[in-house]
C-alpha cells in the first residue's frame, strides 16, 4: 500500500520532486486525527483496541493489551514503570480505514495522567469523549473536556457499557448538556439496555442495527443484522416493549432535536452521541464510519504571520511531547511533533524557531502502538517522532521557508505542589543541571516562592506521577537523591496583570505569591473559593488566569 502511494506522488510531484498543490491537498483530506478523552475505567483502552479491529489494523483484539503485558516483561523499561505496573509512554496509533489515514493520539490516562494528557490534546483535531453509561459524567473528563472547549475541537461522545446497567439515554445527554453546557446530537439510539441492551436505530439512515454477542470480549467484530425501520419484521425481532419504546422514542427525537448541523459540531457546538459496548464490539463499527464522516480534517494553526493552512506548501510543525527514556538501554528521547503544514520528508531540513538552528531530521519514527517504523512522509494532522530530543523543547515552532512561529503550548494549571530538597550540598551543580533539563522537557512546572524567602524549587504538576518520574530520574540520570515536601495548595492563577497588579493589592491572605519559570507572579490557593474570596475583595488585581502560554 504504501509503494502504491509513493509512485503516485512522484507522478504528480511537481518542480524539484516537491509535491504538487492537488496531491498535497488530497493527502491533507484524507486525514482524520482524534484523541479519546475519558475517566479511568470507562474503556478507553477497549475502544481503542476495538478501532484498530475495525479499521483493520489489528485482526484480532487483546492485541495491544497483549503486547504491554509482553513489554513488561522483557527487562528494556523504566523501572519505575515496571514497579508500577503502568504505561508512563504514549504514542500516536496511525490506521487506515475506507481510504482516510486516521491518527490515534493516545492521552496518557488513568494514574498517569499528566500535564502530557493536557498536550496531546493541543495536537489533536477531534476529541471523542468516552463516557460510561453507568456512572454518567465523572470528574477526570471534565477537566479534559475543558481543555477541548479551550481549543474548539469537535467533541465525539461514545456513551459505552450499554450492555451493563445503564442510566435512561435522555438523562445522559441531559447532563453533558447541562454540567458541560454542550447541546448533543444522538446520531444513534440505544434499543434497551443492560442484558436487553439488542442494538441501535441508527438515525443517518433510519435502520436498526441488531446485535449478537460473539466470542467472548469481543476478539472478534460482532455480527449485526441490518433492516430499515418500518421492516415488519422488526417488530417479530425486537421484544415487544422495546420495540414500542423504540417507536415513541425515535418520534420523541425527531421532535427534540433540530436538524443537523456540521457546522456546529466542527465548532465543538455540538456533540454527535453514540450508544455502544466496545466490550462486545456493539456499535463501534458504525462510529468509526460515522466519525469519518462527521469529524474534521486537518485545519488550519494560528502563527505569528497569520493563519497557516495544512496545503502551505512549506512544512511546518510544533513539537507537544518529548519522552524520554522509552527505552532504558539506550536512553531513548523521543519528541513528538504535530505536522501542521506542507510536506515533510524523512531527512529534510527544517529550521527551529526559538533559536534559528538548522537540523536534518533524519531518523523520524511514526509510531504504532510500541512498534516504531520509519516514516518516509508526513502531512498536516500526523506526528512524527524524532530521535534528537535535545535539540527541541515543548511547544517548539519548526519550519522550512520563511519563519513562522507557533504560540507555545499552554502551563496548564497544576494541582499539586511539592518542595524539591537536595539533602546533599556537594551534589548542587547536578541538581540545577537535573532540574533545568526535566523542566525544558516539560516533565513538570517549576515555581519559586516569593513571600517565605525559601529557595527550594516548588515543583508543580497536574498528576502525582509526574513527581515520581522526576524524583527517579534526577537519581537515576543526574545521581541526585531529593527529598519532596507536600505543599497543601491545590490552585494556581497567574496574575495576568503581572507585579504591578499585584502590588495595587498589597498583602493577600489565604494565598502565597510564586513566581514561573519566566519571573511572572502566580498565586497559589488552598481551594476555589478563596480565589472567589479575593476576587470578591480585591477586583483591582484584574484577572486570574487558569493557564498561562509561554512568554
Ligand atoms: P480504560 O482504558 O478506560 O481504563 O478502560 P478499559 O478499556 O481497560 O476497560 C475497563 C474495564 O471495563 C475492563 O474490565 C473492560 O473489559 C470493561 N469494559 C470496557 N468496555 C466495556 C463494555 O462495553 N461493557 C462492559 N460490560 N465492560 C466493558 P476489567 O475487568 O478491568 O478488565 P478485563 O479483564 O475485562 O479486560
């Protein structure tokens, strides 16, 4: 497949081998890029195995959780990894299906999730929200979902575990419309539930779609019987009461809900629902077809010279992530950058924005699932891992032809605060050096107390994980033992006013004055409610911000 697309890119290259404006524009509209946002346990990881097996990646699923129990076992991890028994490493699962190229961004999730959860999400086009229909909304997806609102990405959501005891279809939707403010769109609608749950009417086309429980866990697609609505047959199918439930409901949704509007779900408007058990592969066949349908291709990036679209023709990308140590045996870094223009070639040359430097990339990796292969090409809406990781940092614009630059990828607010202490004054060069390396690689945020006159660093993150892999690898890489000490905040705001803001307030209670990595004031809470607190009190300081970009 991939020679085939290879001659029939250099048929329409154009002058110098480059590739041709109709080729680029049809690569660019074949792509698809998603990231499945959820809580821990709702199924992320069985969705997404059950993806692969529909689009053909995989014949068989178990596959991918297979090859992790393999990879635990084969000695080249992370301890801390190993100890934990999780999966620190993402990566990005690249398929194809019905000749689109869809790119998986794989959020890290569960207990590691981190500030690279965050960042996935800047790379990604299209969210698919993964909700369990027992438990409804949870806490986890909020916070993703937020971020996904911050962005304006279309938001999918899969309603799964139909097959288990589940809440009314109708109170599910009400609440992501009412906790999420987000109106939603039933593309499918569930027939029954739990241990009746027999399939979907599926709404594009008026059909049902009956399921049957094939082998166990689904390792294989589920057979479906297809028949229009209105067949007579369904009613001898589908038992009585649900069939009548069925028939009101399908009435009560055309009354309810408006006509479709892609604009408004490519705007992140409005958020296409589907019902599902990924489980028994019920209805995950119909999402992905519709998903292609519905989702957007790769769009354009704001940069300081305006809007860049996927078809420029010069490249252009930004790095999200940079991993380290996915290999331990051979210190393996890799950084992830998101194409967002033009062509890349394997071996090309590209230019860093934040220092001018020229590179040759000549080792770039697309990733599937742990198994790297070489990419040749690459286009708007695909990532591409590099193996020179320390030339890079997080939110990096690269580019050939005339400079442009990214924003950076934004500090997204920490949750949790420690004290980093060097016990050992002999070891201070490579404590600096240790510290000043994970923050550029973006492991965790940085923070210097302003008001105690303490000199410790704060280290500062969204998930716990990202202290314990700091803490390991300043041992591990730098040979520096640390001590951490909680702090007991769980806020923080940039001042977006900066110092002088701050000095209109003079002294704030209930709160200690920071200050980032760039100098610039942040002020940490115990809770929401003293942020209300003082800006109730002292609305002279102007605003407070969540996130702050990099300068
Ligand atoms: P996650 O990545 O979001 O954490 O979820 P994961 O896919 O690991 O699924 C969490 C549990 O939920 C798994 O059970 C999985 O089998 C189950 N599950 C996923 N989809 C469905 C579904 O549609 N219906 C039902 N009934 N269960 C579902 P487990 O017991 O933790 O693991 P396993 O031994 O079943 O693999």
């Amino acid at each position: 497949e991939e020679d085939e697309s290879n001659v029939e890119l250099s048929e329409e290259a154009g002058e110098n081998g480059a590739i041709s404006p109709a080729a680029l524009q049809r690569e660019v509209s074949r792509r698809r890029n998603f990231a499945i946002i959820s809580h821990p346990d709702a199924g992320k990881t069985t969705l997404t195995e059950k993806l692969l097996l529909y689009g053909g990646a995989i014949h068989e699923a178990g596959a991918v959780k297979a090859r992790r129990s393999a990879r635990h076992a084969t000695s080249d991890w992370m301890d801390l990894e190993k100890q934990r028994g999780i999966s620190i490493t993402s990566t990005a699962l690249v398929f194809e299906n019905r000749g689109f190229q869809i790119t998986l961004l794989d959020t890290p999730g569960h207990q590691d999730f981190g500030e690279d959860t965050y960042r996935t999400l800047a790379a990604a086009d299209n969210a698919v929200m993964l909700v369990d229909a027992g438990k409804g909304l949870e806490p986890q997806t909020r916070k993703l979902f937020e971020v996904c609102r911050m962005r304006k990405l279309p938001i999918f959501t899969f309603i799964n575990k139909m097959d288990r005891p589940a809440l009314e279809p109708l109170e599910l939707m009400d609440q992501i419309e009412k906790e999420f403010n987000l109106p939603t769109y039933p593309v499918n609608w569930p027939i029954g539930s739990g241990d009746r749950f027999v399939g979907v009417y599926y709404r594009p086309r008026n059909e049902v779609h009956l399921f049957e429980k094939g082998t166990k866990h689904g390792s294989q697609g589920a057979s479906v019987r297809i028949l229009p609505w209105g067949d007579p047959a369904l009613e001898d199918i589908i038992a009585n009461d649900l069939f009548h439930q069925l028939q009101e409901e399908i009435e009560l949704l055309e009354e309810l809900t408006p006509p479709l509007d892609m604009a408004k779900i490519h705007s992140g408007d409005i958020s296409p629902v589907y019902f599902g058990s990924a489980m028994n592969n019920f209805g995950v066949e119909l999402f992905l077809e519709n998903f292609l349908e519905y989702s957007v291709q790769p769009g354009n990036h704001v940069s300081d010279l305006g809007e860049v679209e996927p078809e420029y023709p010069n490249f252009t990308g930004f790095v999200f992530k940079l991993q380290a140590n996915m290999d331990a045996k051979h210190r393996d870094k890799v950084a992830f950058v998101r194409v967002c223009s033009g062509q890349f070639v394997k071996g090309m040359k590209v230019q860093i924005a934040r220092n001018g430097k020229t590179l040759a990339l000549t080792r770039p990796q697309k990733m599937f699932a742990q198994d790297r292969t070489t990419m040749e090409t690459a286009y708007a809406g695909d990532v591409v891992g590099l193996n020179n990781p320390n030339a890079f940092c997080i939110g990096d614009t690269i580019y050939t032809g005339p400079k442009r630059v990214f924003p950076g990828i934004p500090s997204f607010s920490p949750e949790l605060f420690c004290y980093m202490r060097n016990p050992n004054p002999s070891k201070y060069k490579q404590f600096v050096k240790g510290l000043n390396e994970l923050l550029g690689e973006g492991a965790v945020q940085v923070l210097y107390s302003v008001d105690s006159g303490r000199t410790d660093p704060i280290l500062a993150a969204v998930g716990q994980l990202q202290f314990e892999v700091v803490q390991y690898r300043m041992q591990a890489e730098y040979n520096v033992e640390t001590q951490l000490e909680p702090l007991s905040f769980s806020v923080a705001r940039w001042v977006t006013g900066g110092w002088p803001a701050l000095e209109k307030v003079g002294r704030i209670f209930n709160c200690s004055t920071v200050k980032d990595q760039w100098g610039r004031p942040v002020l940490l809470f115990r809770n929401d409610w003293n942020v209300s607190q003082l800006l109730g009190d002292h609305p002279e300081i102007g605003e407070l911000a969540p996130y702050a970009l990099p300068p």
